[in-house]
C-alpha cells in the first residue's frame, strides 16, 4: 500500500524490436539480449507512446507494447493512468479504461457490445451513452494479451461498428483493434513477445518494447526502496558479484525478489553466505514469504527458516503439484477447480500471497470466479522443481512417469543423477525452453546446501557426493548434436547452479591465453558461445575452424555470432536448427553482424522455404 509515485523507477522503453517473433523462454531472451545494445534503438517515454514523432507523418492510433513477464508493462498502464487521472499528460484524451485480459476471460463466453461490456468492469460509467462515446476521444488500455483465453481471432470476420452491437469479447476487441468499431479511439495492448503476433502487423501504428532496467535505473529501485544507504549498498554491490543475479535484475520482479531477500538475510540474526545463484536466492525467497505469511496471521513466533510447520509444508506441496502440471501445460493463469485438483482450498492459497495472488475484482457482481496466479513465471518454476525433487525423494512414481513418460514403472530403484540426466534431455526437446529454468532449479536442488535451507520440504536426501559428480559429468558429457545451439548453453548453466565453476575458469583462462591450440570439449564450447554472447566487448571475427574442436562443439559455438562483426561459417556442416540462431542473429536489431555472399547462399539454400527469415529491409 505504498503511492505509486513513490516507487515508481522509470523503466527503459524503446520504439520498435527485433523482426522475429521470439518464443524463447523468457530467461533466455534477457541473458542473449541484456548485453545487445543498438544504435538503432530509440528510447521513448511512458506517456509519449501516442504522440508521433517529428519525422511520422501519420497519427498513431494502435500501439503495441511488449515485454517479458515482470518488467513492468502493467506498471508502465498504471503509471500512464495515474499521470493521465491527475492531469498531467495526455489532457486530449477525454476517457481512459484499463481492462486486463485475465478478467476479460471470465466473460469470454458471454455476448456484449463495447457500451455493456464497459458498463460491467467499471460501474462508475453506467451512465455511459453512445453519444459520449464517439465524441470524447477514448482510450483502451488491454493489458496482458499473453493471459487472454482463448487467442485472438483476426481471422474471423465478423464486423461490429456500432458501440450498441452485441457479440462475443474477440469479435468486439479485434474490430476496436482493426478500426471498424469506434475509430476514433486509441487502443494500447500490452503483451509477453511469444502472444505479441495474435495482431497483425498492419493493425498497429506503434511498437514499443519494455526493457526494464538499465543497470543506472537498478541502483535506483534499490535506493528509492531503502532508506538505509549501507544496506542499500551492500545489496548493490553483491548483486553485481553475481552475473546470473545482475542480468536477472533487468526485471523489476525480480528486483524486488532479490531486495525481500537480501534485506531480510542483512538485518536479522540469520548467518551465511548471502545467495549467488538462482536456486539459492528462491530458497530463502520461499521461506522468507512462508515467514511473513506466519507472522501477520498470527501462526507462531519468529521461526528460522529451517523450521517450515508440517502445515506450511502441505501446502507449498500442493502448490508445487500446481505449478508443475501446468508448467508442463504451458498455463500461468488457473481457476478455482484448478487449485482444488491439487488438493489446495481457497483459503491455504490465499494466505501465502507473496508466492501465489488472487485476481479478482469484488466490486463486480458478474464475476463469480477468482483467478489465481504465481506472481512471476520464475517461482511457478521452482514450485515446480521443488514438488519434483520431492517426489523422487519420496519414490513417488506415478507423478514422475506423467512428467518423464513410462520409464520408471520398470524401475524398483533409481538414483538422482538418472533423474535429473532424463529430465534435462525433455528440457532440450522443448521448442520454446519453457523447461529451462525449472531444469536449473532442478540441479541446484541437488546441493546439500540448498536442501538445507528448505528445512525439510524436499524429504530426506541423500547427499553422495559420487552421485554429484555423475551428475556434473553427465552435464559436460551431453550430447545434444540435434538441438540448438542456444538451448545447450542451459547445460552449462545447471552446472553454475551446481557451483561447478571449472568450466567458466577453463574459458577465462583460454580466453586470455594467446596459445587457442587448447582441445575444447562441447561444453567448453557451450559456455565460451555464452560468455563471448555477454561480453561488453564485440567480437572482431569469429571463424568456427580455428577452434580445435569436433563439429558438435564448432556448433555449439554458433550463438556467439550475435555478439562479433564478422563470421566465417564455411565448412561446419550447418544444418537448419543451426541456421535458425544465425538468422535470429541477422534479424536484431542491434545486429553488427557481416557475411560473404557465399555463407548467405548457403545459409538460404538450407531453408528454402522461408529465405526471408534471414533477410534484412
């Protein structure tokens, strides 16, 4: 409950992106495109986004915002409806109505026109005519297009122009959007980059794409927040120690993860090393939640996190169970029968709010479901994990054969290295990587360290540091010669959630070293491609064959092309998925990248059937 112009940091928006549609996970866009910076990028304020520029002859009607989940798309509406509200920016539009997808969902069965379908999210326009309508120069602001069940249809060609005419929610938003209903009105939608293309590109006047924070506007949040400068500056200076922390802190969501936990660990009595990785940072994030949650209701005293009551345990259980069966579904929004499915009741889900958040608008009479949410994509992933290590440590077979398919019901034993060796190979067949994350989380749930803070969530383990090691080596021995050249840097990642380090110190060493006779092993390539993708400084060239390395590992090599002006691809055997991170390379915006006619003949001759994807306007 704190004013919104007291937190706000302004967040680093920009004109335009990238061409291609980017079905990354959203981790992995932020770590290839958090060191891609562009002359060509052109920053633009929250409350500019309607207004053209000096250059734009026409006016701009549709704008298109995207962004991934957390880095203040919602924030950025809310901030242009408060300036709005209170006169400061943007007097000419007359109303201004935020409607989010999520609760556009709860009415997508049912049949309005614009004027009732307002009327039903804000009681305060009841007396609404049509007339005002036409006349008052609306604004609709749609948040969150990546949560609207079910997609939009622009292929359905029902018209609407008539404000009084009743059809179904998709019909009534796509003719708004096309300009058949209402068009005079300006129309803002904001969404996650994978929903982004539900809209054709000849609908929108303007797209704008949310950064989050530059590494200045980072330090920012952390100062507006405490008021404390030497704790302040201990957080910021332990956050940069570590580059997965640093990148992740892109995300205002993440942001805020980050300063919970951090703030708690440096202000109590709790010893220990402060969190340099992922699994280590949402462990205490989960605790400190479940402690919070402890004290404003009442149910006990200051416990330590190593002391979770049997009823804190049951409950983030089944709220794992959730997390995991609709990760695999590719869900993030889920209704009442969904919780109850997983053996949650409204209540248990309601009081553990700063992990799992209620969306419902009381003042509503029609609503009728509440519609639940984790509140950022990143802890349904570790829900998810944890609920998974824990039914290995249990022998719960039935969960693990619906993750991993029918191969444990021949088993009477298994050991965890087989686990997490399957699990990552189902992580990498995944065309979009909405496993990578939950597979870091997975590995670094491993460590003893890590199971220790979760104070006996996960059951009993056995920490055998010969099954460690199986597991570190069957990382850097994987195979993944059909899979992309990205979706193997996560490889190399697990191991950094393992706190194997040896493989990054082998490539500092070699990328200092003027001797590059060194035999580079595949994962050597994998993390050499990630640390030459992050590295502030362009590449001159990259040749693939002065690498002494096998094919596979010269492929693994191929996504460091986003971060070098010239590449030498000849004679590397491309195939099409590698083609596929070259393209994504050429199509960036910020993309620095230059090659003979030949290597592009070659590339395009690959994939005929689309050689646009690695052309250029």
């Amino acid at each position: 409950r704190t004013l919104l112009n007291r937190i706000y940091t302004e967040l680093y928006i920009t004109e335009g992106q990238s061409e291609e549609v980017n079905t990354q996970h959203e981790v992995r866009q932020l770590e290839t495109a958090s060191k891609m910076k562009s002359l060509h990028d052109t920053p633009i304020k929250c409350h500019d986004i309607f207004k053209a520029l000096t250059d734009q002859q026409s006016s701009i009607r549709v704008v298109l915002t995207n962004g991934v989940a957390g880095v203040g798309k919602t924030f950025s509406v809310q901030k242009f409806t408060l300036d709005w509200a209170e006169g400061l920016e943007n007097q000419d539009v007359g109303l201004l109505t935020v409607l989010s997808f999520r609760e556009l969902n709860l009415v997508k069965d049912q049949q309005h026109s614009l004027l009732t379908l307002l009327r039903v999210f804000h009681p305060a326009l009841q007396k609404l005519t049509a007339e005002t309508l036409a006349v008052c120069k609306p604004l609709f602001i749609f948040d969150g297009l990546d949560e609207s069940r079910p997609s939009l249809d622009f292929n359905h060609r029902e018209l609407v122009s008539d404000v009084t005419q009743r059809s179904s929610v998709n019909v009534l938003l796509t003719n708004l959007i096309r300009g058949n209903l209402l068009p005079s009105a300006l129309v803002w939608i904001t969404s996650r980059p994978a929903a982004a293309n539900q809209i054709p590109p000849a609908c929108v006047d303007r797209v704008t794409e949310v950064r989050g924070f530059t590494d200045a506007q980072k330090e920012e949040y952390f100062r507006r927040r405490f008021s404390d400068e030497e704790l302040c500056s201990r957080i910021i200076s332990h956050i940069k120690t570590s580059r997965s922390l640093h990148i992740m802190c892109q995300i205002p969501v993440f942001c805020w993860i980050s300063a919970t936990v951090l703030e708690h660990m440096l202000t109590t009595d709790q010893r220990g090393e402060l969190p340099k990785t992922l699994t280590d940072l949402y462990s205490h994030f989960l605790l400190v939640q479940t402690k919070r949650k402890n004290n404003k209701y009442g149910e006990g005293h200051e416990t330590t996190p190593q002391q979770l009551t049997r009823a804190d345990r049951d409950v983030l259980l089944k709220l794992g169970r959730l997390a995991l069966k609709h990760l695999e579904e590719g869900n993030i929004m889920f209704y009442q029968e969904d919780l109850e499915r997983c053996g949650l009741n409204v209540p248990e889900a309601s009081v553990y709010s700063g992990v799992c958040t209620e969306i419902f608008r009381r003042e509503c009479v029609i609503f009728q479901k509440s519609v639940y949410c984790f509140v950022h994509l990143s802890v349904q992933e570790f829900l998810a994990a944890v609920y998974m290590f824990h039914c290995y440590t249990k022998r719960n077979t039935e969960e693990l054969n619906n993750f991993l398919g029918t191969y444990w019901k021949t088993q009477s034993t298994f050991s965890l290295d087989d686990l997490l060796k399957r699990t990552m190979n189902k992580s990498l067949t995944s065309e979009n990587g909405h496993l990578d994350l939950f597979v870091r989380f997975l590995h670094g749930l491993s460590l003893e360290s890590n199971q220790r803070v979760l104070g006996g969530l996960l059951g009993r383990t056995e920490n055998n540091p010969e099954i460690i090691q199986r597991v570190i080596t069957n990382l850097k021995k994987m195979k993944s010669d059909d899979i992309s050249p990205d979706r193997s840097i996560n490889i190399f990642h697990c191991l950094t959630e393992m706190n194997d380090h040896s493989v990054h110190q082998q490539m500092q060493q070699f990328l200092t070293s003027k001797d590059r006779s060194k035999k580079l092993s595949i994962i050597h390539c994998s993390a050499l491609a990630y640390m030459l993708q992050m590295s502030e400084e362009v590449l001159d060239e990259l040749d693939l064959n002065k690498f002494n390395t096998s094919y596979q590992g010269r492929w693994r090599l191929i996504p460091a092309v986003r971060n070098c002006r010239k590449a030498q691809l000849g004679g590397c055997d491309l195939s099409e998925t590698h083609c596929e991170v070259v393209a994504s390379a050429l199509v960036h915006s910020s993309c620095v990248l230059s090659f003979s006619a030949p290597e592009l003949r070659q590339i395009i001759t690959l994939n005929p059937s689309d050689p646009s994807t690695v052309s250029r306007d």
